[in-house]
C-alpha cells in the first residue's frame, strides 16, 4: 500500500498548566474485512488498531480503534502540559507495523 | 425407514427453516441487542446514567463513509472525578464497536473526536465510564444518505 505518512498538530508553545488540543491525521486506507473484490472474495481487514500519545514517556490518551472508524483515521484530543518537553505518538498496525512521530512543545 | 408425503413435508420444512436462521446468524449485523451486550461488558450489568457525557453527531450525513463524531465529559479530570474511557457504538454496522477513547490524568479534559463510518441510518451510542465505576451514555440518530461500508 501507499506510503503510511502520520501528520499531527501541536502548539509550539503553551503556558504552564494549559490544556492543549492535538490534532492527528494518518494516511491508512483502513480496509474494514467487509467490502468484497470484483471476484466476490472478501477484501482482508487491515486497520491501524491502536493509537497511543505520551509526553515525556507518560501515557496521555490512547484509542482502541475498530474497523468503523474512517479511512486515514483522524483523532482529536486534549493534553495538559505542566512542562516543555516531547509529545510521542505510536499508531499500531493490524500487520504489525509500527508509525511513530514526535513533536517538541515549549511551555513557559 | 419408511417416510410418506406428510413427513417428508414436515423434514423439509424444517430443513429450509434451519437453512434461514442458520444463513441470517451468518451474516448477522449489529443491533441494539448487539449493543446493549456489549455495553454490558463495560458497565458490568449496571443501567448507566443520562447526561454528562455530550455526544456531538451530525443529524444528517451525506456521506457514510466519514462522519464527524465528539465526545466530551464534564470533568475536572483530578482526584476522583477521572473518566476513563469513552466507548462509542453504532447499532446499524456489521460490528458495534467504533472506538474507544482511554483518558489519563494528563489529558486534561476528557474530549476527544474522530471520523467514523456508518452504514446506514442509525443510532449512536456513546458510553463514558468514570474512575469510580459510574457510566453515562448518550445516543443520537444520524440519517446517512449514502451508506460507508462498501460492497
């Protein structure tokens, strides 16, 4: 398949104790195991499962992903942040495969 | 062994009857049951509450295949007022689980929102259960004019 290619938005920088929002996109077809090819085989299930973001190697929010959730899935969530420092973002494949991205954020 | 007409009526009849149930089993699709069993892993039998929990749904969807949907509690997410995971179902697709939002302390509100598929016309359940064991639900109706699951 096309290359897998994570985007995500985060704010530079942020004041101490601020709730931001992070933004995150990732180009997956996510082929639910339910459409059938021109033949009448049905078309194996191959989704992003898991997501996972953390900040400085704290768990901040994570999604159980099911086949209904649409192609190049799209999350939209919150994180506190008391400290600068490095957001980690982890998508899981159904084959196994593993994307990552990070983005820094200054908090002053 | 001997079978007349009758029985061999009855044997058949009951055959094809078998062949129905058996072929509708198959391709079950989710329903409310579907849903309601499901939510019952979550809750642990318990009847979850009205309100707090906010489910943000469009009332009409052009297109099933990417369908907006948020979540969001009214929480402080400190001490024990702490949402743990918000749960979202949709009664009419082949599975009823979409996706489950996991909160920590340091997501600081518990929203969150993503893009999910749906079938066909149907409702939408979203189930929040907090720290303390306490579970919310929220449902809407989305009407989908073209359905997102594909052949």
């Amino acid at each position: 398949m096309a290359k897998v290619k994570p985007r995500v938005k985060v704010p530079k920088t942020a004041s101490a104790g601020e709730v931001i929002t992070i933004k995150t996109l990732i180009s997956h077809k996510m082929e639910s195991g339910q459409r059938k090819d021109s033949d009448g085989k049905a078309i194996p299930r191959q989704i992003i499962n898991k997501f996972t973001a953390e900040f400085n190697g704290q768990p901040v929010f994570s999604a159980d992903i099911h086949p209904a959730v649409s192609a190049n899935p799209y999350l939209e969530f919150t994180a506190k942040v008391s400290e600068s420092g490095k957001f980690t973002f982890t998508w899981v494949d159904d084959d196994g495969s593993v994307y990552t991205d990070e983005q820094e954020i200054a908090v002053s | 062994m001997n079978i007349n007409r009758r029985q061999a009526l009855t044997l058949s009849a009951g055959a094809a009857l078998f062949a129905v149930t058996g072929m509708s089993a198959g391709s079950a699709r989710a329903d409310a049951a579907a849903v309601d069993k499901a939510m019952m892993e979550i809750t642990g039998g318990a009847t979850p509450e009205e309100g707090k929990l906010t489910l943000n749904a469009p009332e009409i969807a052009e297109n099933g295949n990417t369908v907006p949907i948020g979540v969001s509690v009214d929480s402080a997410m400190e001490g024990d007022d702490i949402v743990e995971s918000i749960t979202i179902f949709a009664e009419g697709n082949p599975e009823p689980s979409v996706i489950t939002f996991n909160f920590t302390p340091m997501s600081g509100e518990a929203t969150a929102s993503t893009r999910m598929r749906l079938a066909k016309t149907q409702n939408v359940v979203a189930l929040a259960k907090m720290k303390d064991g306490k579970t919310y639900m929220a449902k809407s109706e989305v009407k989908v004019t073209i359905g997102g699951c594909g052949g």
